[in-house]
C-alpha cells in the first residue's frame, strides 16, 4: 500500500479496500481456510460437541507492555473457550478502524494477532473490515466469533458450584489493568509492569482430567470480584476469600494505594479462577504449579453456605469486608 494513513477510501469495496485486504490482513493471517474474495467459507470440525463464543475489544493505548489490541482479540476469544474447555478452532474477524489510521501501526497490530492466533493454534477463517468516518472511533476496534470443540460430556459451570469447594486462581491479579494504566502515563506515574495477556489454553487443559472440577473462569473486565459475585448471584452461596492468600505483585498494590483502587477489581487477561471439590485443591494447584504460567498459583477462598450470601474478604489484621458487586466504572475502561 502506498498510503500512509487509512482514508474512506479504504472501506467502499474497491481497489483500495481490496490492497488493505491483501496486503495486510490476507498477509498476516494467511491460512488455507481464509479466502479473502469469498462471502462465506466452510470450516471443517473435528468430533465432539461445538463451542462458540462473541467478544468485542477496545483498549487505549493500542499497545502497551507485554501485549497490544491484537494479542488481546485472539487470548481474549480463546481464553473464553478455554474455561468453557473447549479448544478453539477458528475465529472471526471483523475490524472498525477510523479515517486517518496510521497504515503501518495497522500493519503491526495485524502482524501481532496473526502470530497470537498461530501461537494458540487457531485460524481466522473469515473477517470483514470497516472503515469509519473521523472523530467516530477510537482508532481501531475489534471483534471476534471463536469456534471451539469439547469432548461430549463435559459439564462445567456455575450450576456445579457446592458448599465447601475450593476457589483458586492460578497467578497475581491486576497486572494487566495496571500495566494499561501505566503505559497511558497518566497520574504521573510510569513503571515496567507487563499485562499478563496470554492464551490460558495449558492451564485449563491441564485441569480437564481432574475428577472434582465445577467451574473456570478467566477475571476480565471486572476481576476477581466480579467472579466470585458472580458465583454468590448464581448459586445463592457465600464466597470467602483470604486476603493473605491472593497473589498481588508489589507494583500493583502501589499503584492501587496511590490511586485508591481495589486490584481484586482489575482486570486479567492470562489468569484463571476455578472452582474444586475440596480433595481436588492440591492435585489442581500441584497440575498449575509446574507449569510456567502457573508457578504463583493459589489457593484464595471457600464457597459457604447460605445464610451468608456475599462475597466476604478475610482481611490481613483479621476483618472482614464485603466485596460489592460492581456498578460503576471504578477507572478508565481499559479492554
């Protein structure tokens, strides 16, 4: 492409659409299945039940230490999947990128997801690119549809929850909220945190075989929190967590001291949460702890009964706090 800068131009179906098709998205997402002249394509699926899953992304700055708005469409869409244990087979790819967008961060972005999307093992089948007029966008945004298959029989889900299970979590919480807050280099503050973006995919495979497995999630928007009130809101059962226990990296606690945030809030893009019966605790943890993106695994709370239906931090002196479920933004919308 000779253009440095996305124009409307770019979007009407002609030969400039089709040079940004080819010589950027085809390039970089090239598989067998992608056929860029085609309205739809057949996707062949290996045996067991299908598993599908929507996700939409949004995130400023585009790229940020240890991830970018690529990485995050394909972790994101196989991360959902992956809790659902299923393994993701193919994506959709549907790009709103605004007038004036540089042509060579696009190039880059698209670069970065094509590798994520090699790295997990997936394939963009299909995709269809939007062009939007100045001033109404954010740059660039994405979506995505994920195909994934499951072995038939898999039950795993809020509905399994007991009283007495176990809730882990396999790494530090609000790296990645934090480290999007740092890269946009507001409040004054800057710092090398990364986002622990990543594919969950090892983790939750690993736990698959694991006879007493009731449910996985992976904390986005919303954190560790909104997990655990989501399984009190589902169950009608109390969840208690130990303060002590959560796994928080040193800068993330800094930075939420300085900003008055709650890193149970903050977002993950790479971290699992699960629930297990109480004699499956240690295989689970012992599974995730030899494995590299499970190394700080912890075990971080009890689902209880149901005369307390709320979500109960055991806090560091001996407390206790309620953790509300969340109702406004507590900080600028970071995916």
């Amino acid at each position: 492409m000779e253009d440095s800068h996305i124009s409307l131009a770019h979007g009407n179906g002609g030969r400039f659409m089709r040079e940004l098709i080819g010589e950027i998205f085809a390039r970089h997402l090239a598989n067998p299945r992608l056929d860029v002249d085609a309205d739809a394509v057949h996707i062949p699926l290996p045996a067991g039940e299908v598993v599908v899953t929507t996700d939409g992304f949004t995130v400023q700055p585009l790229e940020f230490p240890g991830g970018d708005i690529g990485t995050l469409a394909v972790h994101g869409t196989v991360n959902d999947l992956a809790v659902a244990g299923a393994r993701a087979q193919y994506l959709t790819l549907n790009v709103f990128v605004e007038e004036g967008f540089e042509v060579a961060m696009l190039d880059r972005l698209v670069a970065s997801l094509g590798r994520a999307a090699r790295e997990a093992g997936v394939a963009v089948a299909a995709g269809d690119t939007k062009v939007l007029p100045r001033g109404e966008g954010g740059g660039l945004y994405l979506a995505t549809t994920g195909v994934g298959i499951r072995r038939p029989g898999l039950r795993l889900g809020l509905s399994s929850i007991r009283e007495g299970d176990r809730i882990l979590v396999s790494g530090p919480v609000g790296d990645h909220g934090v480290a999007v807050m740092l890269a946009r280099e507001q409040f004054g503050l800057r710092g090398e945190l990364r986002s622990d973006a990543a594919s969950v995919l090892p983790l939750t495979e690993a736990l698959l075989g694991l006879e007493g497995l009731r449910f996985m999630r992976d904390p986005t928007r919303g954190g560790l929190a909104t997990v655990a009130n989501d399984i009190v809101r589902a169950t009608g059962l109390g969840v208690t967590l130990e303060e002590e226990r959560v796994p928080v990296r040193d800068p993330v606690r800094s930075v939420c001291e300085i900003l008055g945030y709650d890193p149970l809030y903050l977002a993950c893009e790479g971290r699992v949460v699960a629930v297990v019966a109480p004699e499956a605790a240690e295989a689970a943890l012992g599974a995730w702890r030899g494995m590299a993106n499970g190394g700080e695994a912890a075990p971080i709370g009890s689902v209880g009964g149901r005369a307390r239906a709320r979500v109960v931090m055991r806090t560091w002196l001996g407390g206790e706090r309620v953790l509300e479920e969340l109702e406004d933004d507590p900080l600028p919308r970071i995916c």
